[in-house]
C-alpha cells in the first residue's frame, strides 16, 4: 500500500506544499503547489485547498515554519498566523504531524544537495562530524545549527536571527544611531533581511542627500528586490553602497556564528536573497569581514563557506525530516 507525505516550507512571503508517495524506500512527488503566503488569512484555508487539489491523505505531515516553537504550536513571525500540529492533526485527520522551524528544515537539506547546489566563498578544511550552522537572509534572518548524532545531522533551530546587531566600523556605527531612532532595539534581523536592505539604502540615501544631484527614492518597508534591482540593472549608486554593506555586515555575523558554534563542519548561506546577490558574496567584502576576528582570525579561515543556490531546500529538507518520521512513529504532534 502506498504511504504518502506532505511537506512544505511556510514563511511570511511564500509557501510550498508537495505531496509525495513513497515506493520501494525512494520519494516520488505526486503534487507541489506555491502559494502567496499573504493571500490567505490562516494557513488552515490554505491547507484545505492543497488536500482538496492533491486528492491524497498523507499519513504524515512535517511543516517547515518560519517562527518560534513552543509545544509544537507557532506564532509565524511576520505574518498574523498561528498553527498548531494537534489542531491541524485532528481537523484534517493526520496520524501523524509535526513542525519544526523554517530554518531546521533548510538545515536539514545540506545532507540531501549535490555539490552542484553549493557555491563556494571558502574552501577551508571540512572537519567531519564538526558542527555545522545554516543561516539566511529572506524575508527574516533564519538560522539552525546542525549537529552529528549517530546517522545523521540532527538540525537544531535557534532565534539567532533577534541578536543585537553589533557594528564593526565608524559607519555601522552610524547605521545603527540611524535605526535607534525607528526602533527601540536594533536586531540582526533589522539588517539581515529584504527589510534590512532596505534599512541600510535609507540610511546611506539620507547621509548623501546633502548636495548630491539623485533624485530621492521612497521605498516600502521591505523592498530589499527595489535595491536589489537598481543596483544590477541600473548602477544606482546608493544602492551598490547599501548591497557592499549589507555584505560585509552578513560576512561579520556570520563569523559570528561560526565562532559561537565552532562550526568547522561549515557555513551554509542561504535563504531567499544569497542567490540573488551571488556577484557580490563573491566579491572579497564578505569573507574579509567573515575572517576578521583578530586573534580568532586563522581559525575561521579554515571553516568552509558556501552559499546554498536551491531555492527549494527548505522543502526538501522537510520531506527529509517528513521521511524518517515513516521509521520513527512516535514523532507525532504530541510530541
């Protein structure tokens, strides 16, 4: 008899759902859906629609979701949904359910990418069974270490992404003067998101106001894509500078994490805006500020960096996770 899982990789701009039958230990996918995140009012109605389309009951569900745990019931951080596994399992009538963070399932996906899904910022020396960390730029900062236990990299999630932005130079410094007049705490996060390049161009867009001859650009709240293509497509000045900073802050903080986590096993960049920004990770500015950790400085040059360029991991980390919950029927939303 056929098994069926369902996954999928909820956060506050995007959700995919895929259904999946499992044949002779391998996973076929039967129906994957994309939805706007923002088009439903819960994620209950959105669920219900991709059961109804798929016309299959999984017999387990692991959903990748972007916000804190807490007794397997979250609160999406930048969207007004709440979903909670025991609910969902008894409404939909799912054996067997689970959620994990956003960032546990892109963690766990490292294991199943080819090299060719990987970009490499620093080769490093891998050491093997070392811990790993998986952090990420989207519409929020994600990120998830991974530990070695027995068979597998076990991901464990983390609201890393909620630190206290630390500057590095007279102008970060100044960065963050700018948003402590917007906000009454300066995260990570404030930077290290679509938002957060957003910040950073509205801040170096009113440092150069005075006598400069561009005409001012009025931007949403997060509008990271607008930087993103004035920067490639039309040489915006500003918008290169906001990109040049935004990339050596991500390179600091993800030193940062390295050292806190002694990741030798490697530095995995991903989420949504790494991709796109590709040419300018590549560029020297990250992994100098990645490296500059003074006395700590020889150890982080051997940790491996490399950015993940599947936009789909997080997904199919969560089929990953959705797997081994077939051979482990204890993992259920109760637990």
């Amino acid at each position: 008899m056929d098994r069926y899982l369902l996954y999928g990789d909820i956060g506050g701009t995007k959700t995919l759902l895929r259904l999946a039958v499992v044949k002779h230990g391998e996973i076929e996918c039967c129906y994957e859906r994309r939805y706007d995140s923002r088009q439903y009012d819960d994620f209950d109605s959105m669920l219900e629609d991709f059961l109804q389309q798929s016309d299959r009951r999984p017999a387990v569900v692991c959903l990748a979701v972007a916000g804190p745990i807490v007794d397997q019931r979250v609160q999406l951080t930048n969207l007004p949904w709440v979903i909670d596994a025991s609910v969902l399992a008894e409404k939909f009538s799912i054996p067997a359910m689970k959620i994990v963070n956003d960032f546990e399932g892109m963690a766990a996906s490292i294991e199943t990418l080819p090299q060719d899904d990987l970009v490499t910022l620093q080769a490093g020396n891998s050491s093997p069974s070392a811990m790993r960390v998986v952090l990420g730029a989207g519409t929020g900062m994600g990120v998830a270490w991974l530990i070695k236990r027995g068979r597998y990299y076990e991901p464990l999630a983390t609201e890393a992404g909620h630190v206290d932005f630390a500057p590095t130079s007279m102008v970060q410094i100044e960065l963050l003067k700018y948003l402590m007049t917007k906000y009454q705490r300066v995260s990570i996060e404030r930077l290290l998101s679509g938002q957060g390049l957003t910040n950073i161009f509205n801040f170096l867009q009113a440092d150069a106001a005075a006598g400069s001859h561009l005409k001012s650009i009025e931007l949403d709240a997060d509008d990271g894509a607008t930087v993103t293509r004035l920067a490639f497509e039309h040489q915006h000045p500003i918008a290169l500078k906001a990109l040049d900073l935004f990339t050596e802050i991500y390179g600091a903080y993800a030193g940062d994490l390295a050292l806190t986590g002694l990741c030798r096993g490697g530095v995995y960049i991903a989420g949504g805006i790494a991709p796109r920004i590709i040419r300018i990770l590549r560029q020297p500015g990250f992994i100098q500020a990645f490296c500059n950790k003074g006395r700590y400085s020889a150890l982080v040059q051997g940790i491996p960096v490399h950015v993940v360029m599947n936009s789909k991991a997080g997904l199919l980390g969560a089929g990953l996770l959705a797997q081994r919950m077939l051979y482990a029927p204890a993992l259920s939303f109760a637990e």
